[in-house]
C-alpha cells in the first residue's frame, strides 16, 4: 500500500530570493529602457535580467 505524500515547508528563506528577484527585475527593466536607442547587447542583458528575476520570484512564491 502506498504512504501518502509528504509536504515539506521550508524554514522561510525564500525572503533573500524574493529580494533578489525584485532587484533583478528592476535593474533589467531600467537597462532595458536605457537601452533602447543604444546598444542591443545591453537591451538582451536587460531582457535576460528580467528573465532571471521573474524566474526567481516564482521559485520563491513557490515556497508558500
């Protein structure tokens, strides 16, 4: 017979991620707006931030 499934709750740190994320996204969304007349390296920098960001933050709600 099979045991039910566990849930494991984490001890809170997802806090750091959650601040991580939002600084990540911020600093995307501000290098991509700076960017756009400019430099296309630095708008997919930009794009990639927000990616990480956005990824991180959902990791981290995921946690809840």
């Amino acid at each position: 017979m099979m045991k039910p499934k566990e849930k494991c709750y984490p001890t809170g740190n997802q806090k750091i991620f959650e601040l991580v994320a939002h600084v990540l996204l911020a600093l995307g969304v501000v290098l991509l707006f700076a960017s756009i007349p400019g430099w296309v390296f630095v708008a997919l920098l930009g794009a990639a931030l927000i990616a990480v960001g956005f990824a991180l933050l959902k990791i981290s709600q995921s946690w809840r």
